[in-house]
C-alpha cells in the first residue's frame, strides 16, 4: 500500500484524510477493521496522539466506530449524509444548544450506566478521574466515553463520539481557560467523583441528577469564559 508521509502542522486532521481516502479507494472496506495504532503510526509516520485524535474525528463524522477491547471498524453506512458541524470559535448561542444536547444524551448515559456497568467500566472510569498522566481535555473525554461503553449502547457511543469530535477544540480551549482556576478544575473534578460514586453503587437517579448539576456548572463556565474572551477581544 502507497501512502505518504505525514508532514503538514495539522497532522491528525491530515491523517483523518489519509484515511478517508484509503476507505473512498476500497484499501479498507466496510465493516472491516482499522490496522492498530501502532501500525498506523508506522504506516503514517506520525505519532500515537496522531492516529487516536484522527480515529476521534472520524467516529464523530460516522465513518468508523470503536468496539472497546476490539478495535476500529468501518462503518456500514454512508457517512456522507451526517451532518457537519465543527464547534470551533462557538457563540453563546451554540454553546446552549451544545448543552441541551448534551443534557438530553449523558444524565441518560449515566442513568444507564450505573444499571449496566461492569466492575471493568468502573475501573476505567476511576482510571480517568485519578489519572494524571494525561491532559485534563484527555481524561474529561475517556470518562464521559467510558460511562458512553459501558451502556453497551453503541448508538449512544457513536453519539458521544460524534459530540467530542466537533466540539473537540472549543472544548481544549475552555480546559486551557479554567486551569487559571484551581478552584472550577476541583470541583469539575469532584462532580465526576460524584457521578462516578452514584454509577458505583447502581443509584441510577442519583446518576441522572449528578450529571445534570455537572453539565450546568460546565455550561455557566463556558459561557464566562466565552464572555471574557469577547470582551479581551474589544
């Protein structure tokens, strides 16, 4: 298989590419699975971070899914009739509409969780939340996605997916944003604790409602942080 290698700044988008057109050409097919990680950052010539942010995007574009313990597959269906949304330089009004989406989906997924979890999703949740070996955008996306698997819904994962893909930078932003406040980062950090807690011990309503209080505190703080930056702006 002929392929160059990857030198452009915007490498994970670049391989995103890459990778479409190998599957518009036939050299991956529907239903099959993606080569791994690593042969794909041999393939490539890019790094780990690389491959897995451009295996993000295109499960959020519905062009391959992720079977957890498995691998990446390609989807089925025609990813040509989502619709293409990329929340890059949000205004207050798509970040409301972003969070009544997002309502709507995760206290629904963190109901579900916490009546399906296995002990192996709640390590990994656990993993996420006292994990510090990874940025905080990294280990904010593997929780919320672990609550998403461990649903064994893979509708509600391809939807999740779909969510971090392309909010992805617009989120990374408000990360960089709220690190100047060590007091937001700990209580985003104990409201994950707390919905964790509730998933724990199967109290699927108290789930529900953590998430709920979790996702309008990130609203509010999204919204500050988008008013300061217009405001900087001026």
């Amino acid at each position: 298989m002929n392929v160059e290698k990857i030198t452009t700044k915007k490498v994970s988008q670049t391989v995103a590419e890459e990778i479409e057109k190998l599957i518009e050409k036939g050299s991956f097919k529907a239903g099959e699975m993606l080569p791994s990680v690593r042969e794909l950052c041999e393939l490539f010539g890019v790094g780990r971070s690389s491959v897995r942010d451009a295996i993000t995007t295109l499960s959020g574009k519905g062009i391959v899914y992720v079977k957890q313990g498995e691998g990446t597959f390609i989807c089925e269906f025609d990813p040509s009739k989502l619709f293409n949304y990329h929340l890059l330089l949000p205004s207050s009004k798509e970040i409301i509409e972003l969070f009544q989406v997002r309502k709507i989906l995760e206290t629904g997924i963190a109901e579900k969780s916490a009546i399906h979890r296995s002990e192996q999703d709640l390590l990994k949740m656990e993993e996420c939340i006292y994990n510090q070996s990874v940025n905080k955008w990294e280990s904010d996306y593997q929780f919320h996605m672990a609550m998403a698997k461990s649903t064994g819904n893979e509708i509600l994962i391809q939807f999740m997916q779909f969510i971090s893909a392309t909010t992805k930078k617009a989120m990374i932003d408000f990360h960089q944003y709220i690190q100047k406040n060590p007091e937001t980062v700990k209580k985003i950090d104990n409201q994950h604790l707390q919905i964790y807690e509730a998933i724990k011990e199967r109290e699927s309503a108290r789930a529900h409602r953590m998430m709920s209080e979790h996702l309008n505190f990130v609203e509010e703080e999204m919204l500050q942080s988008y008013i300061l930056q217009q405001s900087s702006h001026e």
